[in-house]
C-alpha cells in the first residue's frame, strides 16, 4: 500500500529568523507565509523491506538516487520520530522529489519534510489533524515546514504562552489570489543554512530591536493581507525582508545572501511601484528574490523580471490550497 503526498513551499511575508530553543526548533518570534501552487515537494512512502527504512531521491533527470548524508540523516531520524509519537513499528521505504532548485531559498526543506510527515502519518495509521501535523513537522529541524502543511496564508505563533502551538491558517487561498513571481539568479545550494542563520542571528546587535518592532509589523502584514490592501502590505512586506536581511549582515560571522543581481532586482521592483504597478518583493535566505503582485499587470512583471540582469529564469506561482494525496506513485 503506498500513500503519496504533495506539499508546496510557502513564502514568508514574516520571517522566522532566530530561535527561543534550537533543540526543540521554537522561533524566537511568530511568522506568516502564503503557501505556493506549484513548488512542490512529492512524497511517496510504503512499508519497507526487511525491518529497515529506506530512503531516495529522484534527480532531476529522473533517476532514484541515495540523497547527501546531511539530508537523509535528517529523513531517517525525523521517521524515527514520527515513529515513536504514534507507537509504530513499521519500517518505511521512502521516495521524495522537488519540482524546483533545492536549497537556494525557495524553502525546499519546508515542502520536503511537510510531504514527508503527512505521507509517514498517513502509512502508520496516524489520525493527525493539521495542528498535530504542524507540530509534527516542525520537530523535523524545518521550522518553516509547520507552515507547509496548511494552505492560503499561514501563521505560526510559536508565542511565548504556549511555544509549541502548530501553524493554523488566517485566511483560504480564494481570500486573495497574490501570485509569486521568483527572480531566480542563484540555484546553487546555499553555503550558510538556515539553520546556522538562527544561531548567528541572535549575535546581531540589532536582533532585539528587530524583535521590539516585529509584533507591530507582523499586526500591519495580517491586517493588510485580511484587507487585501495591496500597498500596506508591500511597505511591511519590504521592511520585514529587509530586515531579516540586516541581521543576517551584522550577526558574528556576517551572513550576505544577497548578490548583485538581487539588489537589481529590489531595485526594479521598487521603480515599477512607483511606476503605479502593484508589486513588491521579498527573500528568504538566499539569493533568489520573490515578487509579489496582484492579478493585475502579470505579462508585464513577468517580462520585466526576466529582463532584469542577473536573472537566470523566472518561476511563476501563486497562493495554493495546501497539501494533498494523488494517485501517482513516485515508485
Ligand atoms: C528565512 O529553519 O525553516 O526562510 O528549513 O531551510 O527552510 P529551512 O529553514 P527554516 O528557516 C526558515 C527561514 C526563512 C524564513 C521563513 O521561512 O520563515
């Protein structure tokens, strides 16, 4: 019997940057994404062959290959625990797949370690609701995958009143149909992790200045969202990516994701809003820039983008409804 889910990556509009607890993978601050459509991660899982797990990627030729041990490490131990949570004893045979580059800022790990909890859950017989799953997938060392297994746009408090809450979701993918044009100028995997990012980050003189203002801005990116105002949530949509960015330069040792090509970008984006087009841009950690827009103007940006210098090609997606199973079989 085998179980195949599929996961989409999400942007963060607020960014989980640092952590409270690395151990137990609590965010030093809460965090909002939309969930994407079309970055996907595929996850097949069956029982294994004799009582040991197994686990492989499909290239992107298309071939089953065995991942780096960095990864599968993080595969077989985060099995072992979903293991352990339900009591079950089943070993797993696992196949996993990306649609998209993989680590170089367009949260491959989020949607990876999501497809991966939802398809383990499923073939041990877990009854998981999305909480449970969030909760879940975020003890796999991917915070931001607590947040890929809800679609639309997703919060996780991760508050101090109550740290290990999972992510729920503010409002359904019909709520606001924003599209995420990705500038991709880098697919070579990043040389700072994002894990190493949120133990640097708490070196940088400015991480409690930034972690001061995050309620207010957080409350400003919500209600902009929940209004479908457009231009609020461009302004601290830009500030908070900013931001994450100037903690990642100033920590000990500095972290510069950006290149120059992704400074060209913010500096197109940043002309057309004030050419009157409904666009704004933000980046995780990595090079690769994500533009936001509306429905209106998509030929435009698009082209515009893919102009850009520095840019290699142009990803085009958009707000996703979550999560699901299908019939096809990575194996
Ligand atoms: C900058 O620890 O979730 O994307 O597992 O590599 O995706 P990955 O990293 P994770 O940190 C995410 C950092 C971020 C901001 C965010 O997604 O909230």
């Amino acid at each position: 019997m085998k179980h195949t889910a599929v996961a989409a990556a999400n942007i963060a509009l607020i960014k989980y940057w640092g952590t409270q607890d690395a151990e137990r993978v609590l965010p030093a601050n809460p965090s909002l994404s939309m969930t994407l459509r079309h970055c996907v991660s595929r996850c097949t899982v069956a029982p294994g062959a004799n009582g040991k797990d197994e686990v492989s990627w499909l290239n992107e030729q298309g071939e089953l290959e065995t991942p780096p041990p960095a990864f599968l490490d993080g595969v077989l131990q985060h099995i072992e625990r979903l293991r352990a949570y339900g009591g079950a004893r089943m070993s797993l045979r696992v196949v996993t797949t990306n649609n998209f580059p993989t680590g170089a800022g367009i949260a491959s790990s989020a949607s990876g370690f999501a497809a991966l909890t939802i398809a383990v859950c499923r073939a041990l017989g877990y009854d998981a609701d999305s909480e449970a799953l969030s909760r879940l997938a975020r003890l796999s060392g991917s915070g931001s995958a607590a947040r890929s297994v809800l679609g639309g746009y997703v919060e996780w408090p991760g508050l101090a009143d109550d740290p290990e809450s999972g992510a729920r979701q503010i409002a359904g993918e019909r709520h606001w149909r924003l599209h995420d044009l990705i500038a991709v100028v880098n697919t070579e995997h990043k040389r700072v992790s994002s894990r190493e990012g949120h133990r640097r980050a708490s070196t940088s003189p400015y991480f409690a200045t930034r972690l001061e203002h995050l309620p207010a801005r957080h409350e400003r990116v919500r209600s902009a969202l929940l209004a479908r105002d457009f231009r609020r949530l461009a302004q601290a949509v830009e500030e908070e990516a900013i931001d994450l960015h100037l903690i990642a330069m100033s920590a000990t040792p500095p972290t510069f994701y950006w290149q120059p090509a992704t400074l060209a970008v913010l500096e197109a984006v940043r002309r057309w809003r004030d050419d009157g087009l409904e666009v704004c841009a933000t980046i995780d950690a990595g090079p690769n820039v994500h533009v936001l827009r509306t429905d209106a103007h998509v030929a435009q940006v698009r082209d515009a983008l893919d102009a850009v210098t520095g840019v290699n090609h142009v990803i085009a997606d958009e707000v996703g409804d979550g999560p699901r199973f299908v019939a096809e079989h990575l194996f």
